[in-house]
C-alpha cells in the first residue's frame, strides 16, 4: 500500500514538494546539537528534491506525516552487489519519540531490504547523535568501528553500523523455458510495491515497481558488468545518476532476455476484455546494452490472457493469478517443478 496508518499518522513515498517540510523536520533534528547545522546546497542537497534524488538514485524515501506536517522521515539506497542496503534519513519529530514509531519506521526499511534479496543493512550517523545510537543498538545494529569525515560546515564524523538480515526463502521461484535456456524468478511484494527476481543465460536481473506498478529501477548484470537504469515511475529515467532524456515518456521496461516484464504493465492497466493500450517502453535489447524507447501495445483478449505488439508483430501471453507469465507466443513457457508455484 502507498499509505499506511501509524498511530494517527500517515506513512507515504516521499515528493518533491514535501522538500520544506523535510528541512524543517531535519533542521530542528540537526539544532538539538551542538555544532550541527544543515549544509545547503551541500551534502543536504538531496532535502531540496527528495523525490528526484531517491529516484535518480534507486532507491526509497517515505515521510511520515501528521495533519498535513511531515513528523518522520525514512530512506532507503538500492542494494549494492555485495547484497548491502543503506538506511538513510532516518529521523522522527522530538514529540512522537518513544512511542515506538522510529522502530517502525525502521522496520520498512528492513522489510523492504529482504524483499530486494539484501543480506546487510548499513547506516552512518553523526558521532553527536548518542541517544540515536542507543536506539540503533536496541534495534540490532552494532558499530562497525568505521568512521568517515565528511568535511563539511558541522564538521562531521560520522560512525558506521550495520546489521545483518535474516533469509527469507518464503516465496518460491517459479521457471520459464525460452531460447535463452531456463530461467528462474522470484516475485516479492514490497511495502511499497513488487519485485522481480531472476537468472537466465548467465545474467541476473532486478525489476522493481512501485505500489502502482510503475518501474523505479532495472539491473540487469552479466559476469562481472551491469547496467542499471532507475525511474521516477512518471516518465523521468536516469542511469547512473545522470538523466536520459531520450526515455522520456517511457512508462515501463522490455526486456529482450526475459518476458517477465510484462507483468507491471498489465498489472498496472487493469484492461477488461476487448480493451487495449498503447505504452512505451524503455526496452533493453541485449543485457548491456543502452535501452531504446519503444512503442507497444496491451489488448486484454480473455480472463488471463493478453496479445502485445511489439516491434510490427505481436505476442499472445497467458498469466497466472499473479500476472507472472504461464506462456509468451512461442518462446516460453513455464516449465511445472516440484515445489514451484
């Protein structure tokens, strides 16, 4: 869900024009100690368009608000190739401390991580904020010993802590056979949207969307390469941090290696029967390769079934009750293995 209740507040994605309401929030956080300031257009930049920033970047951030006025703030960074997800802007209004929603916010991020397959959740934190280390140490999270200077105006040293998560193997994979060999795929939900995860040919991939179906980042890695490409879920693309114009307008992802990707589509169009419509695509035609726009189109043609044209021919797919895909045209087909759903 987008919005979830917290004891009279509201948890929700993170936008632009919350940006007053975070410096507020986070300013009146910094003041309480000594020395510690914000630093605009500095190291705080990403206060000024948290949406953009957390887009751009891959990862997460909600707010938690109260009667219209953001009282908490939680991110999250994309897992790295070593399985480790950043928490960030973890903060919480003087009033509403104690009462266990730091925690819960916390927990987001956590839950989130494990979906996203990481093992370790990691943060740095300001050598002054003691009684929020106290917190993190309640919470699981041990100091590593790393320490960082950050070399800005509140002189800051930060401390590194991390924590390790537990495995979640509760979700099987389901298999699809195609001309890639067989490939594997675990579907998670998110607490804000769904996952793809999946291996074919050698490649690993990562298709994640948010609550509305709506893609946010793509990774796709092959040997010791990758190619990852996030989104604001709005049209806007970014790769490597830097935006790309020319997938401008692009509401969802191809992938040449994998049907899979047509799930968020029709997940997100909802079609009745009879119905179709036009999308464009940010379709990745080899795995690291540069992604091209590219025009297509979704009719609904039964209960589970659907015809997508693509490139002047069209492909006729079945889904499962989840949307992942039973069978796309000729090419693949979902291989049945004892214990996979």
């Amino acid at each position: 869900m987008a919005r979830a209740s917290l004891d009279g507040t509201h948890l929700r994605a993170v936008r632009d024009e919350d940006a007053d309401g975070l410096i507020a929030l986070i300013g009146a956080a910094y003041a309480e100690h000594d020395g510690c300031v914000l630093d605009l257009p500095g190291i705080d930049a990403d206060l000024t368009a948290p949406a953009s920033t957390a887009a751009a970047r891959g990862g997460r951030w909600w707010v938690l608000e109260q009667h219209g006025v953001i009282v908490g703030s939680v991110g999250a960074g994309p897992v790295d190739q070593h399985g480790i997800l950043e928490l960030k802007r973890w903060y919480l209004t003087a009033a509403l401390r104690g009462r266990g929603l730091g925690a819960r916010l916390v927990t987001r991020v956590e839950t989130h991580a494990a979906a996203l397959g990481a093992t370790t959740v990691e943060l740095w934190s300001d050598s002054r904020f003691a009684t929020a280390h106290e917190r993190y140490d309640q919470l699981g999270y041990h100091d590593t010993g790393a320490r960082r200077e950050l070399h800005d105006p509140s002189d800051t040293t930060e401390f590194h802590f991390r924590k390790d998560l537990v495995p979640d193997d509760s979700v099987p994979p389901v298999y699809l056979d195609g001309p890639y060999g067989e490939e594997e795929v675990i579907a998670r939900e998110l607490p804000d949207g769904n996952v793809l995860r999946g291996t074919v040919d050698g490649c690993r991939y990562v298709l994640e969307v948010d609550h509305a179906w709506r893609p946010r980042r793509v990774l796709v890695i092959a040997g010791t390469d990758s190619t990852t490409l996030t989104s604001d879920g709005l049209g806007r693309w970014w790769q490597g941090g830097a935006p790309v114009p020319e997938l401008a307008g692009c509401t969802d992802i191809g992938l040449e290696l994998s049907p899979t990707a047509v799930q968020f589509p029709i997940r997100r169009l909802g079609l009745q029967t009879g119905e179709g419509e036009d999308v464009r695509l940010a379709q990745l035609p080899h795995p690291l390769a540069a992604a091209e726009p590219t025009s297509s189109r979704f009719d609904r043609t039964g209960v589970r079934s659907y015809r997508q044209h693509l490139d002047g021919a069209h492909l006729d797919i079945e889904v499962d009750q989840h949307g992942l895909p039973v069978q796309v045209g000729t090419r693949w087909r979902r291989r049945e293995v004892a214990g996979a759903t």
